[in-house]
C-alpha cells in the first residue's frame, strides 16, 4: 500500500511538479530580460559629417563613442564619471540616428551627426594622440576605451522610451537649469538639481569688465533686432532669474534680453552670473561653464569621487532615467 502511494506521489511530481518548475523558470528568465520589448540595438556603423573635409564617413559606431567621450570629457576623471559620459554620448547619437530617418537636418543633411559642438565634438585617435602626446596614448586612451567598452551597448531611458535630450555640459556653479528656461522644450528628466560636487571646476567666480559703451556695442552687434539706445547706470539690471538661479532675463538700455542672449553676447562662460554697476561701466562675475542643462561633467566626476556609479550619477542628473 505505502509502495502504491509513493509511485503516486512520483507520478504527480513528474506531471505537476516538472512543468511548474519549468514555468517559474521561464518567467524569471522573461523577468530579467523584460526590456527586451523597448530596448534599442545600436548599430554597427554611423555616418558622421566631418565638416573641415566636407564629407560624410562611415564610422564603427562605438568607436565614434570611444572618440567622443576622449574629446568632449578629461581623461583625468574618475572611470564611473568617464562611462556615465560614455552613456550620454551613446544615447545622444542613438537618439539623432533614429531622428534623422524621419528628417534630415538643414546642417548636416548627408548624416545625422556632425564632428562639431553643432551635435558632439568628434576628433579621431590619431587627432586625439596628436593633441594630447604619445604617452597619452596608453594611459587616457586605454582608460577612456575600458569605461566605454565596460557600457557598450547602454543607452537612457525614461518611462520606457529612448532619451532624446541627454544634453550635457562642463560646470554649473553649484545648481543645473530646467530644460524650459534655457531652450525652448521642456523635458521630464531635464530639472534643475543641486550640484555641490564640483569641486576643481574651472570658471569660477570669473570677473570681466565693460564700459557701458562696450555694452552697447557688442549687444548690438550680436542682436540687430533691438537697440540698446545710450546705455548707464540707470538702465542696466537683472529683471529675473531661473530655478537654478541663472539670468532669466535682463534690461539693457532700452531693451530687454534673456540671460543666455547677454552670456553669448559678451562673451561670458555662464548665464549664472551677478553685475555690479560702476562709474562708467559694470562688472560681471559669473561661475560655471556651458548651458547648465543636464549632466555636469564636473559634478559627474565629483560624485564619482564619493563612491557613485555611473548608473546613479545619470539617475540623478537625468531625473528618472535608467540604463539598459
């Protein structure tokens, strides 16, 4: 009797229990590869306009990766800070690769990127080697190629969908900008952040001085649509500021301009910046470097610094994202 339940019990295993465990296995398996469904395969080449020789090349597409994370960040920096811009990068051209099928760009129209800071700022290893010396060559190339290799493939996303906008840029001062206050789109992962982490930026609290006649000539140079009219004491100040405490907008003269119009017209490293009115001029001390949108190179390579990796780093400078 004992022996006949037992070969029931087998029985019910094999029929019952076998294929339970098989299921269960197949649905861990689905569960850990569930962004199967939305993940994008980066191709194996890319078209890049190289815009001194004035035509288009075909380019390894992680090799392009490679090129730009040695061009656009120091090889100096911390490996983690080195792969978050390697994802960045990655993204950024998978994101105009998928664009330019859909409309090609008045620029560039033979390719979707270019070589310059028009999309990213490209130059070839031997261009690379060249700039920065032989021994480079097998100390930051060697560390740039291991943090790009160590995410190959990796890209941004948010909510399931492909970064378009993962902008990045040198220093922020101490705080990045929402999207909207420096461009015209507004995007959910592009949100003003504290960015304490910078320490050894360059740009900081720099000081320049103009007369107000300099005033008056270099804005109207640059914005032939407005006049500035006689510019002094009483018809120069900031009106407004950001979220991330950059010049919304300011009166010069006659005429009002956004602070990312007064930063390109006088030639100053940031919109984060403070006048101070003198007898026959202003002085301007502005912190930080580029637009203040997204990820801080700086910052990224700060919290690197203090034992974060890459993933969190892009997490907390693209606001809800994740690598895949």
């Amino acid at each position: 009797m004992k022996g006949a339940i037992k070969m029931i019990v087998l029985v019910l295993l094999l029929f019952v229990g076998v294929p339970l465990v098989i299921g269960m296995s197949a649905w861990n398996a689905s569960r850990e590869d569930d962004t199967s469904d939305y993940k994008i395969r980066t191709p194996d080449k890319v078209k890049v306009w190289i815009s001194e020789e004035g035509k288009t090349k075909k380019i390894d597409f992680e090799e392009y990766v490679l090129c730009v994370v040695a061009s656009e960040m120091p090889s100096s920096f911390e490996e983690e800070a080195l792969k978050a811009q390697a994802v960045a990068v990655r993204t950024y051209a998978m994101s105009r690769i998928l664009k330019y099928e859909e409309t090609q760009n008045e620029t560039h129209k033979e390719a979707p990127l270019c070589d310059t800071v028009h999309c990213q700022v490209y130059k070839t290893t031997d261009e690379l080697v060249q700039a920065h010396g032989k021994d480079w060559k097998n100390s930051g190339l060697v560390k740039v190629k291991k943090a790009c290799a160590e995410t190959e493939g990796e890209l941004l996303y948010y909510n399931k969908k492909l970064v378009t906008q993962p902008l990045f840029f040198s220093s922020s001062g101490g705080q990045t900008e929402n999207s909207e206050d420096v461009f015209s789109g507004e995007y959910p992962y592009l949100v003003s952040v504290p960015s304490p982490y910078e320490d050894g930026a360059k740009h900081e609290n720099e000081k320049k001085t103009f007369s107000f006649k300099e005033v008056e000539n270099k804005m109207n140079s640059a914005f032939s649509d407005r006049e500035t009219g006689i510019v002094g004491k009483s018809n120069i100040k900031i009106l407004s500021r950001t979220a991330g405490g950059r010049v919304d907008r300011m009166q010069i003269g006659k005429s009002t301009y956004k602070g990312t119009e007064v930063r390109s017209g006088l030639g100053l490293s940031s919109a984060l910046f403070s006048v101070v009115i003198k007898e026959n001029g202003i002085e301007i001390t502005s912190s930080g470097y580029g637009h203040g949108v997204g990820l801080s190179q700086y910052g990224a390579n700060g919290m690197a610094k203090q034992g974060k990796n890459y993933k969190e780093i892009l997490s907390y400078y693209y606001t809800g994202t994740e690598v895949f």
